[in-house]
C-alpha cells in the first residue's frame, strides 16, 4: 500500500512529506493506522546525527496512538480495530528479562530494532524500489506502519489519540521514572534537572505520589509558570544562581540534598550536577537524557562510596502492554494531566514547525494529527 510519510532524508535535513510504498504486516505482525504522533526531544537527537544507531533515510516517531488495520498470521493479542500505542520498548513476555521481572527492557527484538528493520531483518518501507529504514521499531511519523504485535499496547477505544499518544513515550517515561524506576515515596524531595515534556511529567509524578518538595532546575525561565501548575514548588535559574552553584542551591532547599533527583536534559554536566545535589548517604539519581554518542558522564568516586545512587530508566521502567493501558486509564480518569503539556497541534505538512517550536523552547509537546 501507498502511506504518507515524513522522511528524514539525512541527518540534519528537514523532514520531507512523501508518499511511500508499505508491505502488509508479516507474521506476529500488525498494521497500524497512525492517527496521532508526539515529537519527542529523542526524535531530534536521532535527526541532528548524534544517535549512535540513527540510520537515513528513515521514518522517525515514536510517540503514536493508533488503531490496528490488519494483523499478519499468527497474531493473538490484538485484532482488527484495536485502539493501540506503539511501544519502543516492548514486551514479549518470554525473554530472559521479560521472566525476571526485574526489568522492562525486553530483549526480544531490540538488536534489529536498533538497526531500522523489522525482526526478521527486513524492512516494510521503501521508495521508488530502496528501502526505508523504520526507527525504534515504531515509527510513527507515517500515517499507516507496521509493528511486531509485541510492540503494541491495545487501549480502551475512547480514549482520544491526540492525546493519549503522549503516554507512548513521555508521560510514561516521566511518571514511570518516579513510580517504576525510583519509587519516591511520599514526603520525599525531588530535583528536577530540565523542564520540558519529559521532566515536567517527573513533576506530575512525584506530586501524584506526594513527594514534599519538588525542585524544578531549568535554563528558559518560560518553563517556570507551566511547571508550578504542575506540582513544582521551587524553582532554580542556573543562569541566575551560576551555573557552578547549581549544586547548593538545590542542597540549600532541601536541608542537605534532594532524596531523588532527575535527569531530563541529556546534558552530561547536568547529569553530574543531578548525582552531586543528592542527599549524601541515601540520594538517588535518576539519568533519563540521552546524551550525544561519544558523551560520557563523571564524578568523584567518592559520591557513590558516601552513598548516592546513579540510575538510568528507559520508557519509565514501564512494561508497555501491561503498564500502558493503566496509564491511559489515569487520564481518563481525571488522575494525570496530559491536555496542558499539549501545547501546539499541527498536520503532517506542518511538522518541521514541531522541531523549531521545541528547539526554540517555545513548546512542551507537539502533536502532528494525521
Ligand atoms: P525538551 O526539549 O522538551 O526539554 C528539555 C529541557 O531541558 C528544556 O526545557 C531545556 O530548557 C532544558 N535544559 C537544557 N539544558 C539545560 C541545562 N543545562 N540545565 C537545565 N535545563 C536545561 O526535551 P524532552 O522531550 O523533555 O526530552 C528530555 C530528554 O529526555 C532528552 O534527552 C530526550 O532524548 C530524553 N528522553 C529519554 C527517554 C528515556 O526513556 N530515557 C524518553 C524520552 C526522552
Ligand atoms: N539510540 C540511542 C539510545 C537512545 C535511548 O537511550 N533511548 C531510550 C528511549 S528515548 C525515548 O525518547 C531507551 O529506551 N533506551 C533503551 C534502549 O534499549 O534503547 C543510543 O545512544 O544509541
Ligand atoms: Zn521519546
């Protein structure tokens, strides 16, 4: 079938709208009409060349809400007219780390999923006869593509797209990494290190679960008002207090240092200023940036041994087909805000403007509806 696309061409190249060729789902496969896309800081990283596995020309997204249009031999868990959210991070359910329940970071098809193609090595998109690459095994920047059923997350059907997409990256991503992967509990103090639509779901998250104070960090002070409404209850400027005091700043303001701290910048400074504003003896701190290929992070051995804790989370620690559909029950339920953290809408033609609104700090979350 024909479906239209945005395609990164090459790194650092606007999007291009194009009509592409799509081959009907293989089996375990499902074919997915993608009816909303968030565009998330990852897919502008990955288009800016800084992503070690980022591949062109591809079809970048992967923030999508959508309903399954045909499901290839084999396929149990989701039927034609299923309501689905795309999952980067699957779950297959059988992997040695799916069954250790000690991770959401299943491994099933993550090695060709880093390489752009489908599980059985090949690509469903092409153009003109040559191969598009597909991109976190989602992507969602075509109106229609295709996914191995375990890299779907079926929802109630009257949930709205355009906002529920969110949750396929940064609403999980942020809430889960509070819920899921620190487990703050309440009356705890949290740092916040970047305001934008990952971090201001860590804020939503640690007032959802009661945290005492939370501390929002950012360098656009524009982010300040939209992350009070959210729960934040201080703010710290590092251009206003010095980049190099960011550190006691956030010490000052929690009595010695926060109990949890996270990182939504993918700035490697910021990574280490996060570590070192947390509580000696028991801070934990949380890296959810994904920093540029080469970047590497550092501090005093001496943090850790006093105690701290330096984590990462992916997707939240969410486990997609089990935790998204819950997700997308809080919402409907009034318990989580998504409609704010929306802030621009655009069609598939407009959706180089979704870049330029997020790299001039001018957005929280664009929302391409196809
Ligand atoms: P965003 O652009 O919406 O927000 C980033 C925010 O960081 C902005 O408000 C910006 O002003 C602020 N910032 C930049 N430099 C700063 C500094 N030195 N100090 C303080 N604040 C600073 O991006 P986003 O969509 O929220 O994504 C944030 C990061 O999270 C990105 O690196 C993205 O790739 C990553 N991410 C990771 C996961 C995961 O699963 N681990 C999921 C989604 C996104
Ligand atoms: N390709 C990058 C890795 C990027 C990365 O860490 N991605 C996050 C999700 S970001 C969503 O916006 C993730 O889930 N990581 C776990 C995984 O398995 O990729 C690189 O640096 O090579
Ligand atoms: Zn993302």
């Amino acid at each position: 079938m024909k479906t239209r696309a945005a395609v990164a061409v090459a790194a650092g190249k606007p999007l291009e709208i194009m009509e592409v060729d799509l081959a009907g789902p293989k089996v375990g496969e499902v074919l997915v009409e993608v009816m909303a896309t968030g565009i998330c800081h990852t897919d502008a990283y990955t288009l800016s060349g800084q992503d070690s596995e980022g591949v062109f020309p591809s079809i970048l997204g992967h923030e999508g809400a959508g309903i399954v249009r045909e499901i290839g031999p084999g396929v149990t868990s989701v039927a034609v007219g299923d309501h689905v959210i795309p999952l980067y991070t699957p779950e297959c359910r059988q992997c040695k780390t799916c069954l250790s329940r000690k991770s959401n970071l299943c491994t099933a098809i993550r090695t060709t999923q880093g390489k752009g193609v489908m599980p059985d090595g090949t690509s469903r998109f092409s153009r003109n006869g040559e191969p598009l690459f597909h991109y976190m095994g989602c992507s969602t920047f075509s109106n229609f593509t295709v996914l191995p059923e375990i890299a779907v997350a079926k929802i109630r059907p009257d949930a709205p797209f355009d906002k529920v997409c969110y949750i396929g990256c940064g609403v999980t991503t942020g809430i889960g990494a509070v819920i899921y992967t620190a487990k703050v509990e309440p009356g705890a103090s949290v740092a916040v290190f970047g305001l934008g639509g990952i971090g201001l779901n860590v804020i939503q998250g640690a007032r959802m679960v009661g945290a005492d104070r939370i501390i929002g960090i950012d360098i656009n002070p524009a982010k300040r008002a939209m992350a009070e409404a959210f729960g934040m209850t201080h703010f710290v400027n590092p251009d206003e207090v010095g980049r190099d005091k960011v550190v006691q700043a956030v010490m000052d303001l929690t009595g010695g240092g926060a109990d949890y701290s996270f990182d939504c910048t993918g700035n490697v400074q910021v990574m280490r200023q996060a570590l070192e504003c947390c509580h000696r003896g028991w801070g934990q701190s949380i890296i959810i940036g994904v920093a540029p290929a080469g970047a590497e992070i550092s501090t005093r051995p001496f943090q850790l041994v006093t105690g701290r804790v330096w984590k990462g989370s992916a997707f939240g620690g969410a486990r997609g087909r089990t935790d998204v559909p819950k997700i997308v029950d809080w919402y409907m339920e009034g318990k989580i805000n998504i409609d704010d953290l929306i802030t621009h809408t655009m069609p598939l033609e407009k959706i180089n403007d979704g870049f330029e609104l997020m790299h001039h700090g001018e957005s929280i979350r664009s929302v391409v509806v196809y």
